[in-house]
C-alpha cells in the first residue's frame, strides 16, 4: 500500500508546487485524514527579500474513492493503471497585496499606501510655463524596500486544471500539474513538471522524500505577478515592465516525516527554488532566490 508522503500546510505555497497524494487503495467507503497545525518561513512573495513566519493549518485527506484534498487544493484519482495517476485538479490561490501574499486569503480590505499622492495631469509650473509632470523620485523614496508598494492588488483566484503522474518505478514517478485561472485577467497558466522520490524509510519511524521541479508560465501570468503597469510605473517608481510566457523557476525540495505513534506524525520541509527568464528581471524581484521551510504536527484519523 502507498502512503501519503507529503503533508501540506493550507495557503503555504501555490499549489502547483505541493505534491499531489499518491494513490492510497484503501476498502470502499474509508478515507485517511490528517488535520494538525504548522508553521513556515517563506518570502512576503514570490523573489521579496524579507521574510515572514506565520502559524497555518495542516490537512491531508484521501477518500476511497480517489477525492483527496492537500493543503489548499483538491481533485480526485481517476486511473486503476498502478503505474499512472491522473485526474482532475483545483486549487486556490492567495491574494496578494502591497504587503505581499495575503494568509488572509479571504480579502481582507488593502490600507492605501501612506502619503502616496496622486499625479496631476494638465497643470503647468507657475514658475516655468511648462507642463507639470508627475515626479517618480518622491514615490520612489516614500516606498522604501517594499517594492510591491503602488501596485494593484491580486484577488484571490480559483484555479481549475489537472494532473498526470508516471511511475518509473514503485518509489520514483515524474509529475505534472497543470492550472489555469490565476492572475489579474484570470488567463494565468501555469505548467510544473517534477520528478519525485516517494517517502522512503530510513528507519522504522522516518521517512524522507525528494523532489526536484520546474514552472512553466505563461505571459498573462508573468504579466500579473512579475510586471509593471505604467500606472503602476508612477505610482510605485519600479520601472514599467511587461514580461513574456516562460520558464518561471527551478526547485529543489526535500521532506521528512517522522512517525511519532501510530496517530501522530511530524512533518517538516524545505524548498529552494530560483527564477528564471522574464520573472528573474522584474523590478519587483528583490532576491531570485527563495527558500520556504515549513514543520507541523499532524493527527491521523
């Protein structure tokens, strides 16, 4: 029988990146549950600098009919081939503000930026004759080390697609997932491919699994999260930047479960992942670089 070897922190990262549960036969009309809480260290956003650490919730569950939710998304095992899983796949994705990716993935109401004032356009410099041109410096200044300071924010979004994994063999598979609906227009797409090492025991009450991946965007979705508007431009002082579709980043990541009884585990993880392409040269990028690590205690049910 597989077990579930990745247990996910709701909201922690985009769910293209969790690792979907493995196929867990299991008699009709039974599930595996696990609820717990955690906490993780990650990015504000994807390529800040500063960091923040917040306490989430931890939920894996898996029903024998192949439904299984992880973290903060879903979808349902669709093959009987033991070497193939695929099915369908939703998840949500935080909104994200001046301040970052929101845990309060709701929406709760964005502050306005303080002392931001608003160009004015059509005035002449009483001194010059000249039009009056908007000055970027002063924004600039007022915005500090927060670079997402003066841009619009990102609603949370729905995403809907699928995935597909292949095993090479019993403890080894390559993993695609594949989402759509993200973004400020709702036409972000994104594609990660990974190869994985399922959950292998190094002890009677460890497991470790490793993985490595990368993220296909497309422009829409590089547009939202990566680029500059002209309004943006002004209001913020980034320069103005539309990037293309493309390879987004490559990751590294590695997980460690420890059984501590029968009904409770210890999960921690870390995930290094580095951008690439037009996400890598965004004015918003303030490191390319980030590593994300998350712990929890979990109650199997």
């Amino acid at each position: 029988m597989r077990t579930l070897f990745a247990l996910v922190l709701a909201g922690l990262v985009p769910a293209a990146w969790a690792q979907t549960p493995a196929t867990n036969p299991m008699p009709d009309g039974s599930r595996d549950m696990y609820v717990g809480l955690g906490a993780v260290s990650a990015p504000r956003y994807q390529g800040a600098r500063e960091r923040r650490v917040t306490a989430l919730p931890l939920l894996q569950v898996e029903w024998s009919n192949g439904v299984f939710v992880s973290g903060m998304s879903a979808g349902m095992h669709l093959s009987t081939n033991p070497v193939l899983e695929y099915g369908p796949l939703i998840a949500l994705l935080p909104r994200r503000s001046h301040s970052g990716s929101d845990r309060d993935w709701l929406g709760a109401p964005v502050t306005a930026v303080t002392g931001e004032s608003v160009p004015t356009f059509g005035a002449t410099d009483p001194k010059t004759g000249q039009p009056d041109r908007p000055s970027v410096a002063p924004v600039a200044e007022r915005r500090g080390d927060n670079r997402l300071s003066g841009t619009d924010p990102i609603a949370a979004r729905l995403q809907g697609g699928a995935f597909f994994h292949y095993y090479l063999s019993p403890s080894l598979r390559i993993t695609n997932n594949l989402l759509a609906g993200s973004g400020r227009d709702r036409h972000g797409v994104t594609w990660t491919v990974g190869l994985q090492h399922v959950a292998r025991a190094f002890s009677p009450h460890h497991t470790v699994s490793l993985s490595a991946d990368l993220t296909l965007a497309n422009g829409s979705y590089n547009r939202s999260y990566f680029g500059v508007t002209e309004a943006e431009s002004l209001r913020s002082g980034n320069d103005a930047y539309a990037p293309g579709g493309g390879l987004k980043d490559v990751a590294l990541a590695a997980r460690w479960n420890w059984a501590l009884s029968p009904s409770w585990m210890l999960g921690s993880g870390v995930r290094a992942a580095r951008l690439q392409g037009d996400a890598r040269r965004s004015p918003l990028v303030e490191r390319p670089n980030n590593v994300t690590v998350s712990t929890g205690l979990a109650y199997r049910f």
